[in-house]
C-alpha cells in the first residue's frame, strides 16, 4: 500500500516485488526504476515567428544523465523513507532495496532488465538523517549502497541481498543449540541435526549485519546443505556451506564437490565445516579458490564464540555410529 500511494509522473514504471521475512524483520524490494527514456529533455519551447513554427530547445544530454541519475537515488531514498514512516509496528529493521531499470543493450539491440543500484539500511540509522538537506548520491554511498559512479552507465550489479523465492529446497530450520552442551559429541550426532546446528552458527555470524541463513532439503552428502545471504557489499552475496558430520580425515573429492556447487549456484563463495581434519590435498585444491575450509577445531571455536560449548572426539564418534548402524541392521 505504501508503495503503491507514492505518486509519480504517469510515465514511471510503477511495478515492484516484495519479501518480508518475520525472523530477521528485512524487507527485501526489487523495484523498477525509471529509464532515461522516462526524464524529460525539454528545456523551453519557443515560437519561430518567421517559420509560423513552434521550436523546441533541449538539454544537454550530460544534464538530462544527471538529471537521471539524481532521480533514481531520490526514488530509492524516498521509498525507504516512506516504508520506515509507514511502520507504526515497528516490524521491520531493515529494508534492502534493488532497483532494476529496464533498457536496449546498444551493444545486442536486446531490451534488458539490470539491477544497477542496490542498498541495505538499518531503521534506527535511516531514522538519524534529514532527508530534506542531505544530497542523494553522497547519502546512498554513506549507507554503503552498491552502484557504478554513473547510474546513466547501466552498469549491472549484484544486488546485496536478493532471495530466491521460487527455490523450493528451502525448508524449514529448527533449534539444537539448545539441546547440546559441554558433553555433546558433535562428530556423535544425527546428521540432519548436525545441519541445523550449522546454520544457527553461522546465522549467528551473519545476522548482526543484516544476513540470512537457509538450510535446503535433506541431501545426506554431496549437496548444498545451507546457504547464507551475506549483505556486506565487499565481502557479501550468495555463500554455499556444507556440513560434513565425519569421523575420517576429510578428501579432496568433497572439496571438489563444494568448488562445483559455487560454481552451479552462482555463489561468490563456499564453507565446507567438518568435525574432522583435511587432508593436504584437500588444502591444496582450495588454494586460490573462493573456498574456506573450517575442521574440528575451528567449529568448537564458532560455538564458544556465541556461547555454546560442545566437544568432538572421533574415535568415541566411530564407536557410537557403529553400534546404531548395528541396531538398526537388526
């Protein structure tokens, strides 16, 4: 309703998708702005009266791209304004807005939809400034929006943060952080636990600034286990993790495995997380590649760095998995 009330010239493109989700309070807006097509170039029209004819006098195109790119940072500030004014419930805190423009690539003769410009702001920071006097641009990049120097340029970008809704592995999480504590064997535990704990840690990690955490389907092994929404333009974007819940020196074919998710994803980044250790060949491939490697150790630090405390001891895990692997046969 918000949206829909803020009042434009009739030739703006009205249309826009939105996401809220209850657990992090982020509202996600994918907008479409305005094209350069949509920004009037018409300085004056003056009468010729030696022609009998009516003749119109342009502006510049370096100010009609300025114009356009004053426009756009206005639509986007505005909005976030008028969403944050509207929220009397205070059930949002973050709103993460993508704004599209659709256009002719000169280079194909195609028409394309580009998200160009893309921002994460915090109600309680956007609440601080004075719209009235703060220059649009220089107040974008404050709030670390993420945009080429010239809007007018096109230039795609990756939106911070932007779910993909019509991805159904999604399911729903739940807690186990509270039921694990000092004497908790993780290297022990059922697997499909072991996921979701993963996720609440690095939920954990993520959340302060604003990121989200996934866990997909049940896959066992070899698929993607959980994926973060990190918002950070520098660091950011879409980060595949798998949890591996093993008892044996880690192979290099599971890291092979998560470089091939990245790569099917279009993620910028993968976690593998193991209660056990790597080999050298493992470490060896992840060289060089957006791929970070987390044993053991490195996971008993995560849980302690939020609070839990738990323990992994491999050959009392091989025991215990072995003897549930026999009732189970029986």
């Amino acid at each position: 309703m918000v949206l829909e009330n803020s009042q434009y010239p009739d030739n703006f493109p009205k249309s826009y998708e939105i996401e809220y989700n209850p657990d992090s309070k982020i509202l996600i807006i994918e907008y479409q702005l305005p094209s350069i097509e949509c920004i009037p170039t018409i300085k004056e029209v003056k009468y010729v009266a030696s022609k009998k004819e009516l003749k119109e006098i342009h502006y510049p195109e370096s100010q009609t791209l300025k114009l356009f790119d004053e426009t756009l940072y206005k639509i986007t500030l505005r909005s976030i304004h008028e969403i944050f004014e509207a929220d009397a419930a205070n059930a949002i805190e973050s709103v993460s807005y993508n704004g599209w423009v659709r256009a002719i690539n000169k280079a194909t003769g195609r028409e394309e939809n580009n998200c160009i410009l893309s921002i994460q702001v915090r109600k309680v920071d956007f609440l601080q400034i004075d719209l009235a006097n703060v220059e649009p641009k220089v107040c974008f990049k404050n709030f670390k929006g993420v945009a080429s120097s010239k809007l007018s340029s096109l230039t795609p970008i990756q939106p911070i943060l932007q779910i993909t809704r019509s991805d159904k592995r999604f399911v729903d999480s739940y807690e186990v952080s509270n039921q694990i504590d000092s004497t908790t064997n993780l290297a022990a535990m059922d697997w499909e636990d072991f996921e979701h704990l993963i996720r609440e840690v690095f939920e954990k990690e993520f959340i302060s600034n604003g990121g989200e955490v996934k866990v997909t389907q049940a896959s066992r092994d070899g698929g993607v286990d959980v994926i973060a929404f990190d918002p950070d333009p520098i660091r950011g974007g879409k980060i595949i993790i798998q949890a591996k819940r093993y008892t044996n020196t880690v192979s290099v074919s599971a890291v092979r495995d998560l470089y091939g998710a990245i790569v099917n994803e279009g993620a910028t980044k993968g976690i593998l997380v193991s209660t056990a250790d790597y080999g050298p060949d493992a470490y060896e491939f992840a060289k060089g590649k957006p791929i970070t490697l987390l044993n053991g150790s490195n996971l008993l630090y995560l849980l302690e760095k939020h609070g839990q405390h738990a323990r992994i001891d491999l050959k009392e895990a091989k025991k215990i998995l072995a003897e549930n692997d026999s009732k189970r046969n029986q």
